[in-house]
C-alpha cells in the first residue's frame, strides 16, 4: 500500500466566485463566447460556450500545441530543414506561398503559422511530425480526448471547412489554456509584422491576422479564424498585473466586431478581477526523500503557479490547501506526477493541482546504496 503524506497550511485567499453579474452581456453578437482565467481555468463568463461550431483557423491552436510538444520530446527541432509536399503547398486559404520541394526551417514554418495562419506552413509542419496529415488529425483528437473535450472533432490541421469538423468556445479556451503553458509560442503570436525568405527574390511579408497584438495592451496571442462557415473566430490572450486572461468568441459577423468585442471582455476581465498566487510554479513544498536514489532527497514543486482568481471589490476570506504525497522511489522524472495539492474552501476542494519533482531523480547502483547502507550505520540512521 502506498504511504500517503497529507500537509495542510492555512492561506488567506477568496472563496472562488467566477461568474460575471447577471445583468453583464459581453460579446453580445457572437454565436458563442467565454472568458477564463488562464492559470486557474475559473470561467469569468460564458454564452453558449458548448455549442458545436466550425473553429475555422483557430484549429490550429491544437496543431501548433503537437508541434510544440514534438519540438520539445526532441523529435522535431526548431533549425531542422522541413521540405515542402505537394499536398502542403496545394492548400488554399491563408499561406505563406510555399512551393513543392522547397526547404524551410521548422522555426519560419512555424512562424508563418502563428503570425500569418499560413495553411500550408501547418500542414508541412503535420507531416513532420507525424508522417501524413491524416495521422497528424488522429493525434489532434487523441489530444482532444486527453484535455477532455467533449464537443471537438478535427478533420484537418489548418480549419478550413470540412465535414464534421467543430469545436466549442469552452473546449477552444482549454486548448489555449494548454498552448499559453509553452510560453515560446507567445514570442512568435505577439509579433505584429515579419519577414520570411528575406534577402531573396521571394521575401515575404507577414501581417499577423490578430490586430489586437498591436492595438491592445498587453496582448500577445493567440488566433484568429474566418471562414464563410464558421464566421468571424478569435481566441486572444492578454497579461496585465500578473493575471492572464483568454476570451473566446465565435460566429461574430465582421472583424471589427470581433476584435470590439473581444477587447471589452479583456477590459472587463481587468477591470473586476485580480490573481492572488499563492506558490510559483519553481516553489518547494518540502523535501522528500526517495528510495533507491543516487541523491536521497529532492525537492516538491507544483506543475503550475498555484494562483486563485478573486472579485477586486470583494474581501479576503480563509482557505487552507492539503498536501498528499506520495512514497518516492527512484527513478523520477521532472514533470512526473509524485502527489497533488488541493485547494479547499470551506472544506470543499475547489481545484487541485499536480505536483512533481524539481530534477531528475537517477536509481542508485548496489555500490552507491550500500555506501548508503554504511552511513546509515555510521550516523545511526539505520534500522538494524
């Protein structure tokens, strides 16, 4: 039987409060919109944020999320040369004018995704990282499953209409939840204007399809998405004070509309809430010993900031959070999930929060144990 360690310290943090007063209509011209804050995932407002939609480019959210991912395992690199299919350089729609077997950097595909939602760069990119692009989707709805999306299905890597391919608002904001976490890719999405292929005769200008980079404060990400299905789509990402914001709105009518309306849900976001963080995602919540390991300690952190989302206007009140860790043996791996922490409000838990260790942990070889049996003997700490 696993041992379980339970630590409950006492904070002083707000009972969570999450939806907007019920006489507040924000994007009141969307089919379907929501605003969440992004370490938390409290939802701060919500309208039909379930129904099924055509997300249009703001799929590729998802995609540069396994792209991200791969670069990150190893498999892909950011300066490996990609060659252009003739499948990738045949889509329509936004691209950045690829042609049939021509070479570019995962970093400039990349780029010509998150700035100019380059269809073709995405799929390139795809077939990179899993072969085919019909394998690429399969891994787009593997990962769906995984964040537990319930009103997803993808049937391409770029968005453009296709059937049976939709999304929601909600499950939209949780894919930017997740992408935000891999903050490389907010360096490419809050970049207004770009060049690819510069210094040749076919240097190409970017213009990032999300004006609110350049025209609202603080945002830095994170898609846009039109099609003549899906209507006018934006997911936008903004930092101000320490709390980050993402607003989704879906089936607006024109651009301008879109981008208003997004900006005064950010407003709204700003003006009425704040973040209290509690822990940094870097903290330590002890050291633990492990068993069987060339170093027989390590430090605890959680696998995010540990933050809480209040009303400006309202009062602190007392909560605790509980510690439950368990047995450590080695080997462990950072980011391998050792116990959780929960935060509790009047005895509920309101959200909980893995933990992991803050290094590698590397299994001892029988010399380095019994060394470690002989200094047990030495300072008294062994059993025997």
């Amino acid at each position: 039987m696993k041992k379980i360690l339970i630590m409950c310290l006492c904070l002083l943090i707000l009972p969570i409060k999450v939806a907007a007063e019920e006489n507040t209509t924000l994007a009141e011209n969307a089919k379907s919109s929501i605003l969440i804050e992004a370490s938390t995932g409290d939802v701060i407002y919500e309208n039909n944020a379930d129904e099924k939609l055509n997300p249009a480019s703001m799929t590729k959210m998802m995609s540069m999320l396994l792209i991200m991912e791969a670069i990150e395992n190893g498999s892909l690199k950011w300066n490996q040369e990609i060659q252009v299919s003739e499948n990738a350089s045949s889509m329509g729609g936004s691209q950045i004018l690829l042609e049939t077997g021509e070479k570019m950097t995962v970093e400039d595909l990349f780029k010509g995704v998150a700035i100019a939602s380059g269809n073709d760069a995405v799929v390139a990119l795809a077939e990179a990282v899993a072969g085919t692009e019909e394998a690429f989707v399969d891994m787009m709805n593997k990962k769906a499953k995984e964040l537990n999306l319930k009103n997803t299905n993808f049937k391409t890597p770029h968005g453009l209409d296709a059937a049976n391919h939709y999304s929601s608002a909600r499950d939209m904001a949780t894919i930017a939840k997740e992408l935000v976490k891999h903050e490389k890719v907010l360096e490419f999405t809050s970049v207004y204007e770009d060049y690819l292929r510069e210094n040749t005769d076919k240097k190409i200008w970017l213009v990032n399809t999300n004006k609110l980079v350049r025209f609202y404060d603080g945002v830095d990400g994170l898609k846009t998405g039109y099609t003549k299905e899906a209507g006018y789509c934006l997911t936008a990402t903004a930092k101000k004070d320490g709390m980050r914001v993402i607003a989704v709105v879906m089936g607006e009518p024109d651009s301008k509309t879109r981008n208003a309306e997004v900006s005064s849900m950010l407003d709204y976001a700003f003006a009425q809430y704040k973040i209290d963080n509690l822990l940094d995602g870097n903290d330590s919540i002890g050291k633990y010993e492990v068993d069987k390991a060339k170093e027989r300690t390590v430090n605890v952190v959680p696998q995010t900031d540990v933050t809480v989302l209040r009303k400006k206007a309202e009062k602190s009140g007392n909560a605790t959070y509980e510690v439950k860790m368990e047995s450590l043996k080695a080997p462990l791996k950072k980011g391998q999930k050792v116990g959780t922490l929960d935060i509790k409000e009047n005895g509920k838990v309101i959200r909980t929060i893995n933990l992991t260790v803050d290094k590698n942990v590397e299994k001892a070889n029988i010399f380095e144990l019994y060394l470690q049996y002989l200094e047990d003997v030495v300072t008294g700490n062994s059993s025997i």
